[in-house]
C-alpha cells in the first residue's frame, strides 16, 4: 500500500492503495464515481473510460502510480458551471442510450475525438469510435449524436470568433 | 418449459401503505437506501394503493412489477397510465421492480410489458380516476356526468370556477379501493380504459426520463451499490467444464492483504475480500486442484454440427403435417433441399453478472440488475430456506444483457456469500468469466425442402429443426442456476428448451414441421447452457426458413418479394386473414420505403472489388410484424461483408412512443446484425475458448449501417378500431435480419451462405469455392 494524490475533476483526492491497483477501482471504489464502469478489466471495451490530458484513456488497465499528479475527467466532470457539454446534450437529443451501461465510453471517447478533430468525416467518426463498444448497438444515434454535437461546438466557436472580432 | 406465468403467486397478500411506498419515491429520495427493518410482504395487486400515489401536489407515481432493460419501457408505462388517469406526463414518475413495494408483475421477458402488463397498469389507472371523479363530484356537488378532467383538475363543465385538483382530493392520502382478478395480469376495477380515439399521451414521444442520468454521470447503477461493511467476491470456476473439486490450497491465498474468506460448496468457490482489487488478484492467484471429468464435456465448436445431426434426440416433438406433403413433394416439378447452421451464441453483457446482497437485520436485501427480480426473491428464498417475506430484490439499472439475467447467477451468488459471512457481499464476474459461463443462445442444424410445381408454386415445404437446448435457463428457479448446479443442488431432470417453427402466414398446402432437442454429453455444471437470447430461438429459425424462401425464389425465377406476396395472398384459412393482413402490409410498406422493384434474382454478377445487393425477410413475433429489407456491399478481395442499408417496417399495433420504439427497432437490428456477420461461441473439448471482446467480436461503429430507416406500420384491416391494441415490440427484429443480410449476399454474389456468422474468412472461402473472388 502506498499514498497518491490524484487530480480528478479538478479536486485533489488522497488515496492509500497498492500501487498495481487499476485506477478504474479507485476512482469507483474510493471517490464513489459512477461515471467509468467495469466492462472487461482488458482495456478492449471502453466502458471505463476517463480522460488523462485530454486523451481518453481505458482506466481498467492503468495502475495508479501511472496517473498520480495527472489530471484526470470523468464523465460527472463533463459539464461545466451545471451546463451540459453538447456531447452530453446531444446524447440527450438523438436519445442514444438504451441500457447506457457503455455511454461514458462513447461520449469521452468522442470528446476526444472532438478535441483532435472538431469536425470529423463519417469515416473519422467510424474511425476513432470502433474499439468503444456497445452491446445494444446503438451505434447509429452515436454518430448521429457526434455530427449533432460537432456542429453544435462549431456554431459556438463562431459565436465567440465574431465577439473577438467585434 | 416453465414459464413465468407459474410464479404468480398465490398467497400472503397484505396492503403497503404509502408511508413504506414513499421510501421508493424518486420525487421523494431514493430508491436504494440502508436496508429497511423488513420484513417485505408482497404488494397486494388487488388494492389501487399498491400502483398509484398521488400526491397534495398533484403529482402522481406508479408503482408497477416490470423492469426497463433500456427500451423506455418505463417512459411508456408513464405515458399510458397518465394518459387513462388525465395527468400531465410531466406530473409523473414510476417505481419499477422492488419486490417489497412494485406488484409482481413478473419483471421483463417475452417482450410483453406493453402486450401483457400495459393493460392492467391502464386498467388501474382508470380505476382511479373513476374514483377521483366520484370524489369530485361529492366536493363539487355536481353529478359526475357533469365533470370535465384536464391534467389532474376537475372541473364542473361550463364552470370553471367550481374546480379541485387530485392532490386536493387525495393527496397524501390513500384511495382505500379494492380492485378484482384472479391474478396481477387480470387486474381490474370497474372503468373502462380509453378508446383509441380518446387517448392523447399515446402516441407522443416525450424523451425518455431515464436517459439524462446516463450521460451525465449520476445514475446509481446496480455495480454502484455500496453499504458499510461490505465485502467483495470473485468466483473460481473449474478450468475444465465438467470437473471436480478435489482440494483448495488456501494458504496459497492468505498473504493477499485483505482477504477475508474462501467459500466453496460442492464445486462452487469463491474468494472475499475487503477491496474489489484484492478480490481479483486473490481469485487469480488462489490454488485449486481440479479433476477432468472422464468424458469429454462437449464436442469442439468445429464439430458441433455434425454431432448435433448425429446425436440421438433428447426430445422430439410430433411433426406437424398440413395436407399430404410425401405425395405433394412425389408429384413436385422441382424440389429443393438446404440445410443451414448457426452456431451457439452468447448473450455477453457489456458488463459482467452483478450484484450485491446485504444479509442485515436477519433479513436479505439483494440490489439487482436482474429483469426478473421476482423471480429472483422466490428462488433465493428457495435456495437458501429463508422465508419469501424475508427477502427483497431491488431491481436497479444494469448493462443490457437481453435474458442473461433471468438466470442471475450472481443475484444468488451474492445472497449465498453474504449469509455465509454474515456481511454484505458484492459479488462480480471477470470479463473473461462471463463471456465464457454466461448462458448461451441455442445452437441450430434446420434442414429444408421444398418442391414446386411446372408454374413455380411451392406445393409442399419440410422443416426439420434440431437445437441444442438441452439445459435451458430462464426463470430464476432456485434449482436452475449455475451455483446450484455446481453446488449439486439440483432437479432430476434438466429444463429442456424447445426448436421453435418458422412464424410467417404463408399459405403452403402441404407443410411438415418438425422439432428436435439433442444433447451434449455434459448435462450439468455446463457453459453452454441455454437461456433466453433475444426471441430465444426466432433468429435460428428464421434465417434457416426465410433464407430458404428466396432459394425458392430463386429456383422459381420469381421475384422474392413478389414469391413472398404472393404466398401471403392466397387464401388461408386461419386467423382469419388478421395477421395476413398485417404481414402484407408491413411487406409492402418496407418495399415502399426501399423503392423495390422487381428484378432477376440474383442480380447479374457485377464487375469490381465490391458486389453490391438486396435482401428481404419477414416474419413475427406473437401478433408483431416485421419485415427488413439489407443492402449489402460484398467485398470479394477481403470477404468483408458491409450492409450499407436497412429498411425496417414494423407493426406492432398502437405505438405509444413512436420515437422511443424506432431506436429500440434500431438497436434489436443491429444486435441481430452483430449475429450475422460476427458472433459465434467457439470451444475445445474442454472449454469455451471465445472468452473476451477479441475471441468473441461482435459488431463495431465501423460495422454500422450509413442509413436505416424505420416505417412504423399500422396495417390493422380496421385501422381505427377503438380496440386498437398495443402489442410487444422488443425482439421480432431480431428475427428476420440475418435471413434478410443472407438473402442480399445472394443477390449481390450469387453464393448461398447457410452457414453463421457472415465473418470475413467463411465469405471469402464461400466465394473462393464459387468462383467469385476474381473480378
């Protein structure tokens, strides 16, 4: 057992584990997170998904020395001021979940994605999405919902554009 | 095959007040809380106070026995019990699958939420309002003739001012109303439910209340719970399917810091621990011996299907013979004849089996994904000779497992481990654990024949099913699960399924079906143990069935479409041309959506890397029809097969979300996609060895169609009949696609594929072997 401090959604958290210890039961077990979930412990499904950097990073398979210092966003540190990040809101409007159980990956993975490429091509989305799984296979209102939020996101950096311009 | 409607139960009925109803209110608190003193006897379906509280606020909740397994089924119980009732959808919230406060309405299964258990909820709901309005009429001193309802308020019609809202009239209180039938589904009191004509909420689409809650991060699934003291579990499951334990070495284990216990019974064992970490490495490290059973417990999945033709039947049903097929197929111009596979298929869930029992207070709290929590509570108690009024399940979301959890291993494994050290127990399975010992869609061998005459008629058709559906799961009997299999707690004989028969309406005068169950040798203790996948037999059945038509098609040179119509169109003289009715109209709208046109079939063979074509199955599901129609892209370099298209037309009666049912149309038909062309349950003479995400693939973002589109079809002979019914929607698109994809890889390449899944390597064997790979 070993003491790390962890940055998560922007609080500083203490925790006392072994450090092979996955950061996925940290973030679960210790600072009673629901948004990464456990799908396969293998990094294949992307169910446990956090952002490290800016990276969606499978937190199933990172020991939590790796990640100590680092500043790490879960899905329940998503939204901004109580507002909804338009991945979130989008999710909202195609109405993509069934179960749910694997939207955390999908909508981190495409905040991601989002970040690298703000406007994706239908193939970029099949692209960067694939290894993110979904076992109800709602894949079609995902990318749906991706193009919804891209275009939501683009129409906000014009706004804020033309107030510098002004 | 036991079915849940043996559980109703019979006895031991006592009212919930509001005050133990309210600790489930989600305008309230929540629904998980620190386990209540119990004990928790059952909801008494006959009072009006076990469904629906209304509140001085003039809100309402509902209280219904149903699970939402991620369909919006929730959303729609919501809309169809405001709606009788006259309340705002807004003004609502439901309670679903706490046994101690929800009537048993058997949770979810069968796709009857709204087929079956919608009617009871409209039933009560407008029971309430009857009476609201007879207490209105007594506060407004106005007959009740004379009242109007509009969201909760009543009103003296043409007074407006004379006025009293339900919470007024009832709010906090309790209706004191006794309702009559002999059991939950026969719920009822004296009102009539609405006409189609007088319903409003029905038929709108209000987003699904569930849904904010899963993107942003603040639903407490079922894997959340969490209580002081609890402990965490992981299962240690024989290497060899079959063997036996001969010893634990737990020494080998008691330096992992945390643990607690090792827990074996018969050839069950499990690991606790005080961190769900150290569980994982403890049940990883722990050394046990094992013996291989003497027998091999199954064939390898390369020889399953010529055993499954060799074996012996366990079970055969009598044929079904219509007409005289023997002297039908004698006189027929042509016959034709093709066997086709598919193999077993696993229900695996995004994420493992769950749950977490807490054995406080002398009682038994289980907090569960389980669809069907009922089910559970009776089977626990079994299991472990406690009381029923002893134990509770609290149904709480879950990952979609589509009939895993109808036999919840874990929900008993839970309740086992936390009786046996007297704390609360979590227990979850690893992925590899899973994907290997869940239960399994049965496999299928189906041979076909069919003979036309000199016009290309089909005058006679032969269906001969075997399934491997020895051992087959579903209902949560306490006899039943893996951990009392393993724990040699179980009956004389297994439950064995049954090979279903193809559901279409076509008129063929002289038809043979038959039915077979085969066997693998290990009976028990197996991981290839069936359940209920997603209509637990219809995706067999109808890719063998309607793949089957279109090589009758094909070999009358008729159009599929136009061959299936034509079979629909001639006289029968069962259901009273109802359902054939529905079937041609729902065939017709999804042509009608796709632009079909006849042409030759298959198409003539097209130049290029990439063949392109079209495929069309039908089929039903109680009184749900559907019919699909693939574009497919073949590619013939790499085998890879692309559906590019799907048309989906469906009718299911009265739609009472249209939007909410067109994503679960999408979502059943990617998952019967994922069938098609990747899933298969593969093992040695040992084990299952598909054991992850990368033995065991399944469809993937970029596997998903550019375009489906769903038609909504209400092909009712009597459109507008105030009866208009409401019928089950979850699983018929299942059925038909894989037949749908077969047929359109037909089309594009002229080669037959009778074997699933589509993967790359059996395409492109297929296409080597006809010749097809070379443009």
């Amino acid at each position: 057992m070993a003491n790390f401090t962890l940055r998560v959604n922007g609080r500083t958290h203490t925790v006392d584990v072994d450090p092979a210890t996955p950061l996925l039961y940290v973030l679960r077990n210790d600072l009673d997170l629901h948004g990464p979930r456990f799908g396969c412990g293998l990094g294949q499904c992307g169910a446990c998904t956090v952002l490290i950097k800016g990276e969606a990073v499978r937190s199933c398979i990172r020991p939590i020395s790796g990640v100590a210092g680092a500043e790490i966003t879960t899905l329940e540190g998503l939204a901004t001021n109580g507002r909804l990040h338009p991945l979130q809101q989008a999710w909202i409007d195609e109405q993509v979940p069934q179960c749910g159980f694997c939207q955390n990956g999908q909508i981190l993975t495409a905040k991601a994605l989002l970040d690298r490429t703000p406007n994706p091509s239908d193939a970029q989305i099949r692209q960067g999405m694939n290894s993110t799984l979904c076992r109800c296979m709602t894949y079609y209102r995902i990318q749906a919902a991706i193009k919804r939020a891209a275009t939501v996101m683009a129409t906000a950096r014009l706004g804020s554009d033309s107030e510098v311009i002004a | 095959m036991t079915t849940r409607r043996d559980f109703i139960k019979s006895s031991g009925y006592l009212v919930v007040g509001v005050a133990a109803i309210a600790n489930a209110d989600p305008f309230t608190g929540l629904v998980v809380e620190a386990q209540g003193a119990g004990p928790y006897p059952d909801p008494d379906f006959r009072q009006l106070d076990s469904w629906i509280v209304i509140r001085e606020d003039n809100t309402a909740t509902f209280y219904v026995g149903k699970t939402d397994l991620g369909q919006g089924t929730g959303t729609a119980f919501r809309q169809i019990m405001a709606d009788e009732l006259d309340m705002p959808y807004a003004g609502t919230s439901c309670v679903m699958g706490n046994t101690d406060v929800t009537v048993d309405q058997g949770g979810s299964g069968g796709s009857d939420a709204l087929q079956t258990d919608g009617y009871p909820m409209r039933r009560v709901a407008a029971e309430a309002r009857r009476v609201l309005l007879e207490m209105a009429s007594a506060r407004l001193g106005a007959p009740v003739a004379q009242l109007t309802v509009a969201d909760g308020v009543v009103s003296v019609t043409g007074d407006a001012s004379r006025r009293i809202t339900y919470g007024e009239l009832v709010g906090g209180r309790k209706f004191n109303v006794t309702l009559r039938g002999a059991n939950t589904d026969a719920t009822s009191g004296t009102a009539p439910i609405k006409t189609l004509q007088q319903l409003k909420i029905v038929g709108q689409s209000p987003q699904r209340y569930d849904i904010p809650a899963k993107v942003d991060g603040s639903l407490k699934w079922a894997v959340d719970v969490k209580v002081p003291g609890m402990l965490h579990a992981r299962n240690v499951k024989p290497p060899v399917a079959g063997a036996t334990l001969v010893s634990i070495d737990e020494s080998s284990v008691r330096s992992v810091p945390g643990f607690v216990k090792v827990v074996s019974r018969g050839n069950y064992v499990a690991v606790v621990c005080e961190r769900e970490e150290q569980a994982i490495q403890a049940a990883r490290q722990i050394k046990v011996n094992w013996q291989k059973p003497a027998t091999a417990p199954f064939p390898s999945s390369e020889d399953l299907f010529r055993y499954m033709r060799q074996a012996t039947p366990a079970t055969s049903g009598n044929p079904v013979i219509v007409g005289n097929p023997d002297s039908a197929f004698a006189s027929a111009a042509k016959i034709v004849e093709a066997d086709y596979e598919v193999p077993f298929q696993g229900h695996v869930s995004i994420g493992p089996a769950h749950a977490m029992a807490d054995p406080s207070n002398d009682q038994l709290t289980i907090y569960s994904n389980d669809m069907k929590p009922y089910g559970l509570r009776n089977g626990v108690a079994q299991f472990l000779k406690m009381p029923r009024d002893k134990v509770r399940v609290l149904w709480m979301e879950g990952p979609q497992a589509y009939g895993r959890t109808a036999a919840d291993d874990a929900g008993f494994e839970a309740a086992f481990l936390a009786t046996e050290l007297g704390r609360p127990v979590r227990v979850q399975w690893m992925r590899q654990e899973e994907t290997a010992w869940d239960t399994k869609g049965p496999a299928f061998t189906v041979k076909m024949r069919g003979g036309l005459d000199a016009q290309g008629n089909l005058v006679a058709l032969d269906f001969e099913a075997r399934a491997a559906d020895h051992n087959h799961l579903g209902y949560n009997e306490f006899d039943t699960v893996l951990i009392a299999q393993l724990a040699n707690m179980r009956r004389a004989q297994p439950a064995r399924g049954g090979a279903a028969t193809p559901s279409e309406m076509y008129a063929i005068p002289n038809r043979r079906t038959t039915q077979h169950v085969v066997g693998l040798p290990l009976l028990w203790e197996t991981p290839l143990r069936t359940g209920n996948l997603r209509d637990p037999n219809g995706p067999q059945v109808t890719f063998a069935s309607e793949s089957f038509i279109d090589e009758l098609a094909a070999a009358a040179k008729a159009d599929p479409l136009e061959f299936r119509l034509k079979l629909l169109t001639a006289s029968t003289t069962d259901d009273g041309g109802f359902k054939r009715a529905r079937s041609i109209a729902t065939i017709k709208a999804a042509a009608e959506k796709y632009g079909w046109k006849p042409r030759p079939y298959p198409q003539p063979r097209a130049n290029g890397e990439i063949l392109t074509g079209r495929g069309i199955a039908y089929t039903f599901r109680s009184q749900t029809v559907v019919a699909q129609i693939a574009d497919v892209e073949v590619n013939r370099r790499t085998g890879r097969v692309w559906v590019k298209r799907i048309v989906c037309a469906q009718d299911c009666g009265l739609v009472v979300n249209p939007e909410a049912l067109t994503r679960v149309i999408e979502g059943g038909t990617l998952h019967a996609l994922s069938r098609a062309l990747h899933e298969e349950v593969t093992f040695d003479t040992e084990k299952v060895t598909s054991v992850d995400w990368a033995t065991y693939p399944t469809l993937t973002h970029a596997d998903t169609p550019e375009t489906i589109d769903v038609v909504l079809v209400n092909g009712d002979p009597n459109p507008n009949r105030p009866d208009l019914q409401h019928y089950g929607a979850g699983e018929t698109v299942c059925k038909s696609l894989i037949a749908a994809v077969a047929n359109a890889i037909y089309d594009a390449t002229g080669v037959r594929l009778r074997r699933v899944p589509f993967r790359n390597a059996r395409v492109l064997a297929a296409l080597k072997a006809a010749g097809v790979t070379s443009a």
